[in-house]
C-alpha cells in the first residue's frame, strides 16, 4: 500500500507541472459523466411518468370503452342504410353477461358520462356529468374533500343526489359551501352532497385511452343518471338533429391479483367482443400491458440516452490517451532513470496508469456532482421530470474510471517497454 500511495502521490505531482493540460483533460470526463448521468435522469423521470399515469388506471383493471364507430362500421351496422338513430356502445346486458360468466372478477364499475349544463343561480359551467356507483371514489383514487360521495342506498333508491368536483364546486359556489345546496343539471335539481379534492389530469395514454380531467365533473348514481337522462342524446348541426343513443360509456374490471389479468382478459373480450364485432364500438384497454409496453419502451430510451451520452465518454477517453502518449514522451529521460536504478516493467506501468485513473476518477467525481446537482434544477424550471438513480450514477462513475484505465493502457505499456540506454540518451 505504500508503494501505491508512493505513486499515486507521484502522479499527483507529474499532473500538477501542467495544470492546464491536466485541467482540460478532466473536463472532458466531466461533460461526459454528467451527460450520462443527466441523460439516463431525463430518461428514468420519462418513464416514470408514463408508468404513473398507467399505474393511475390500476394495474389490476381491464377497461372497455364505447368507441363511435367509423361511417363505414355505422353502415354495415344497418345492413347499408343510413340510420337517424346512431345506436352503439356498450349495454346494461354486456355488463350483466361479464358478470355472469368471468368469475375471477371482484369488482365492477359501470359508468355514463354525459355533456351538460350545470347551473346554480346566475353561475353555470359545462360538465362531464358522470352516472357510477360508490365504487368510483376507490377506482379513480379521488378523495372527498367536504361532505361524502355516492352511496349504495342512493343508486338504490334513485336519489337526485350529487358530488361536484373541485373545480366545478368552486365555479358554482365561489363563497358559499356548496353541501345540501342544490344545482340544476338539465331539468331537474339535484342536492350537493359532497366535493371532492382538486386532482391533476390523466395524460393520454397512446390511441388507447383519452385524456381525463377529473376537476370539472359532476357524479350522479348511475341508476338515476339512467331515468332522468335516459339513453338517447340529441345533438343539433347545421340545423339538423342527429340522434345517438348508448346505454355505458365505460365498464371497468378488476380482478383480485395483477397475475390473474393476462387470464382474465380474453374471457372478457370473448364475452364482449362478438355482440359488436359489425359495428366494432367497444375497445378494451389493459392497464397491465400498457404498464408491461412502457417499461420496455422505457429500457430501450434510456439505452439510446445512454449510448449518445456515453460518447462523450469515449472522447473524454482519448483526450486522456492524448495527454499520456504526450507525457510519456516528455518523460522519456525520467523513465530511463528509474529503469537504470532499478524499476521494473510492471512499475512503470503501474505509474502511468495510476496517473490516467487520478485524472478520470477526478473528473469522474465532479461529473458526478454535476450530474446530480442538474436534474433537480431541470425539473424546478421545466415540464421535463428528471430523476437521478444511484444505478445511473455507480455506472457512470465506474465506466469512467473504466475508460481511465483502458485509455492509459497503450501509453503505460509504451512507457514500459523502452530501452533504458536509449531512453537515457533522450534530449
């Protein structure tokens, strides 16, 4: 150990006589260890994100959805006739068909959403009115801020009861409490029974899943959603009225382990899938395989960062062999000495190598701190979310020292194998 301290503190010395030249080699290692490091946290916080959002609808749910069908699914759906009455979607007999006959499903969410105007007084604001049971509190993970949500009893008994979400609460009832007051939704009013807290959007998720913001929503049980609005909407365009007529919007699932879900999901669609395979209406989503696709998507983006950030690396590595090739030319003499009072090969390599891991583990470690240091700052004042594994930075520091070390192999070795009289003789 002595004799490594020895040399180490040689080395020291040796790049100390150029400073700048030393100076400028680090910083070579520096852009490169904190590119990896800033790349592969843009990276990580990407893939986060995008499993966060997935994670959102429940790793253990399956979704299906109604889908407008295309003009071309309308018409084979009315054996090539147009019809007044656009009849798609999903039915009360689909999710009684799915309950019946797929037992490894704990739970079920039936829901009705609707676009309408919701009054109180001289305020009003265009909601997504949103007919469910009590159970959509838990699947959504929403909470209650005031008040409670939707209860069994009140789905049961058709209550005109209703839970206005953060934002619709605040632009209804700007100064009052908005519990046991009363809004108009269409014709009829209905009593505020609780609010629920402000909760930031879901980001669409591929061409699978539209984007849900949950803030502006009014939620009704859903048996009275269903007698009061019924199943038919009227839409006017152009001055004509088209007519569309769908019993659910969504029906999600959920099964009682995330290991039941790859079973479980072509039971379902075979329960579903050929009562509209014509008009091809529904679609199913699986929160599972999306979770499953983004962290390979994820692996894959954040090899490509990788792999562009680790070229700064290599530079970093030849700037290094650079400066020892130079080195060990000025030194020629002083290698010539040691090797006539008694240095061995091995010593001479071991001397330069030392010196090639002092400069990259020094600019390993700054990198290191850079690369740290930065990502906070990116996500603080940016969209861009950034997160820093200990992985990403015992990967960028090792392969540093890594590239060090491979990059003071030649020069070291030339070091070594030069002839003591000849180097001697060196002006």
């Amino acid at each position: 150990m002595g004799r490594i301290w020895r040399s180490v503190n040689l080395g020291v010395k040796s790049l100390l006589l150029h400073k700048l030249r030393s100076s400028l080699t680090i910083l070579g290692v520096v852009f490169g260890v904190a590119a990896v490091i800033m790349m592969l946290a843009v990276g990580e916080g990407a893939a986060r994100d995008a499993q966060e959002q997935i994670a959102q609808l429940g790793a253990t749910n399956i979704i299906y959805r109604s889908v407008k069908p295309s003009q071309d699914a309308q018409s084979q759906g009315t054996g090539g006739r147009p019809s007044r009455v656009l009849n798609y979607g999903l039915k009360y007999e689909d999710y009684d068909r799915i309950l019946a006959t797929v037992p490894t499903i704990t739970r079920a969410l039936p829901i009705r959403e609707i676009r309408r105007e919701v009054r109180r007084a001289n305020h009003a604001i265009e909601a997504r009115v949103v007919g469910t049971t009590h159970d959509y509190l838990e699947f959504n993970r929403l909470q209650i801020e005031r008040g409670r949500f939707l209860l069994p009893s009140d789905n049961e008994h058709y209550e005109n009861y209703c839970v206005l979400a953060a934002e619709t609460a605040s632009q209804l009832f700007p100064f009052e409490n908005p519990l046991r007051q009363s809004v108009k939704i269409g014709n009829d009013y209905y009593t505020v029974v609780g609010v629920t807290r402000r909760r930031g959007s879901t980001a669409a998720i591929g061409g699978s899943l539209a984007a849900q913001e949950y803030d502006k929503d009014v939620y009704i049980p859903l048996n009275t959603c269903r007698v009061r609005f019924g199943e038919r909407i009227l839409s006017s365009r152009a001055g004509s009225q088209e007519a569309e007529e769908t019993q659910l919007s969504q029906i999600t699932l959920q099964v009682s382990e995330i290991e039941e879900v790859p079973i479980t999901a072509p039971v379902i669609e075979a329960a579903v899938k050929p009562f509209h395979e014509e008009k091809k209406d529904v679609d199913m989503v699986v929160p599972y395989d999306l979770l499953e696709q983004a962290k390979r998507q994820a692996a894959i983006f954040s090899l490509v960062l990788g792999s562009i950030a680790a070229i700064s690396l290599i530079v970093g590595g030849i700037g290094i062999m650079n400066i020892m090739l130079a080195t060990v030319t000025e030194r020629t003499r002083e290698i010539g000495i040691r090797r006539a009072l008694g240095a061995k090969r091995r010593d001479i390599t071991q001397q330069f190598l030392i010196e090639t891991v002092v400069l990259s583990g020094i600019g390993g470690l700054i990198g290191v701190a850079i690369g740290v240091f930065v990502p906070p700052l990116i996500t603080q004042f940016s969209e861009i979310k950034a997160v820093v594994t200990p992985e990403s930075v015992i990967l960028s520091f090792g392969v540093s020292v890594l590239v060090g070390i491979v990059a003071g192999l030649y020069p070291a070795n030339r070091a070594a194998k030069m002839d003591p009289i000849e180097a001697l003789r060196h002006e």
